[in-house]
C-alpha cells in the first residue's frame, strides 16, 4: 500500500484527512480558521494531542478548562501515548447550518507494556468515543464524550498504529 493511503504517512496531517498539516489542522491550530464542522474540529483536537496543542484544547472545550494545571494534566495524560489512526465512524448534524453536532470516533494509541523491560513491546489501545458539539459565539467547541466499548480490529488491514504494516503481522501479531 503506498504511503499516501496511509494515515501518518511522512506529509500527510495526523487526523487522517488526505492532506498536510499545513493544509489541514495547522491553519486551525494556529487560529488562522476555525472549523467549519463539528468533525472538522474533532481531527484537530485529535490531531492536537499529537502536535502538543494543548491550548488549542482548552480553548476549544466548553465549559472552558479554569484549573491552573489544565495543560499539565492533558501533558501527563497524552505523554505515555503514541498516537496512531483517528477513525471517524459517524457523524449526526455538525454541519456548517448546524448548532450541534455528534462524532463517534475510536483514537488508536500506543502505550509500553506494564511489564515495562526495554525490550517490552508497546500496546496498542484505543479510545471510542461519542463527542458532543455545540457552536457557541459561532465557534463550533467540544462539550462532553462518553466513552464506549473498543471496536473489533480486522487483522486484515493497515494496523491502528500506523506502522504501514498488517495488524495481524504488528500489533495483533
Ligand atoms: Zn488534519
Ligand atoms: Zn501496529
């Protein structure tokens, strides 16, 4: 498979979109633009985890984050984690006419092995979810997710992590 099927891939952005960070979440991380959509928004929250935007994420949260260590948790939080494939698996409303907008996505990571030699192989893990988005002052902003059960894996396709490689020959070996 080449490279620019693949999420991750050397230029393209994180959140999966078939574009560069350039062209996709920097412009919104920067403050350039805002999201258009609910999903919009959600990849660059997704893709600021990656990038360490951690403003960005407090500030496209509502109610807004006040605790003093806001970002110091969201640091220690995502720290551990190497991030992998964003996976979009619905979306209800969030568009550009809408007030309100739902995304239920699974965030792939990795995180090393409790039984943690150096040797030991990182996990993959995943965090689904079912995010809820308002528009407030005309800015489309996260206000809760609840998690849900992970999804299966098909073994067959490009495994969650980004490696390039099967899930059944990487993380599902
Ligand atoms: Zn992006
Ligand atoms: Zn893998």
């Amino acid at each position: 498979m080449p490279n620019s099927d693949r999420q991750g891939g050397p230029n393209l952005c994180p959140c999966g979109n078939n574009a560069s960070y350039e062209e996709c979440c920097q412009p919104l991380h920067l403050r350039q633009k805002s999201a258009q959509t609910a999903e919009q928004l959600m990849r660059s929250r997704f893709c600021a985890f990656v990038k360490e935007q951690w403003q960005y994420l407090l500030d496209t949260a509502h109610p807004k984050e006040t605790a003093p260590n806001a970002i110091e948790e969201l640091k220690n939080w995502s720290t551990t984690k190497t991030w992998g494939m964003l996976k979009i698996l619905k979306t209800r409303q969030g568009k550009t006419n809408n007030d309100t907008g739902e995304v239920e996505f699974v965030a792939f990571y990795q995180e090393p092995s409790a039984s943690s030699g150096s040797e030991a192989k990182p996990i993959l893990h995943q965090h689904h979810e079912y995010s809820h988005f308002e528009k407030i002052d005309s800015h489309w902003m996260f206000t809760q997710g609840i998690a849900q059960e992970p999804i299966k894996v098909n073994r067959n396709e490009p495994c969650p992590c980004n490696s390039g490689k099967k899930a059944k020959k990487c993380c599902l070996a």
